[in-house]
C-alpha cells in the first residue's frame, strides 16, 4: 500500500469533502491536488481546483448535517487508490456510500472518480 496514495485519499475525504470552511477547504484542494485535477462524480466532470470547490460547497449546500466517514483503509496499488465512505445525518451516518478512487501524479491528486452506491427505497 502506498503511504502516500492512501493519506491523500483520507484527507481528501475529511480535509477535503468534510471540511465546511471555505478557505480551510481551498487550501487542502491547492495541496493535495494538482492545478488541472479533474473530478468526476454523478453530477459531471469538474476541472480545476476552483470547479472541485464548487462541487463540495454545492454538496454542502444540499446536505448541511450530512458527515463523511472511511468504510475501512484505503485500498492502493502504486499511484492509483481507492476508498470507500458513507455519508449521512447523525441518526443515519451511512445513509449514503460510495466509493473514491484517485490517480496521483508527483505526489498529488490529478484525478479523483466518485462513484455512489444506490439502494432500493
């Protein structure tokens, strides 16, 4: 398992998608993710550090209790990794799950696919 590869997969998740402030958020995005990083989920494909922003403030916007949790460790081979997580209120914390699975490049995120689980109501 690369070191690397699975921290930036956490951070992105708690640092990243859990992070509810605006410039703490930005930061991380501008560490842990190069210039031209393209993210990928159910709603598109976002393109840069400003676009991955918006996605997650959009997120925010829609969900304000819901929280991340990792379902287990990150999953890595080489500069490619995978993470699964949940995503609830607090009385349903894994009402949501999915999956991440990130491409690094130099020690960075250039692309990072979402993928969310459905279930039958």
């Amino acid at each position: 398992m690369s070191t690397t590869t699975a921290s930036l997969l956490m951070r992105n998740l708690h640092d990243v998608f859990g992070e509810r402030d605006p410039l703490r958020r930005r930061a991380v995005i501008a560490t842990l993710f190069v210039p031209e990083a393209q993210f990928s989920d159910p709603h598109g494909r976002h393109v840069g550090h400003a676009a991955l922003d918006e996605a997650v403030s959009a997120l925010h916007a829609q969900f304000p209790d819901h929280a991340f949790t990792a379902l287990g460790e990150a999953d890595t081979h080489e500069e490619y990794g995978r993470l699964a997580w949940a995503f609830g209120p607090p009385d349903d914390p894994q009402r949501t799950t999915g999956l991440d699975v990130a491409i690094v490049s130099g020690g960075r995120i250039s692309a990072l696919y979402t993928f969310v689980d459905t279930r039958d109501a």
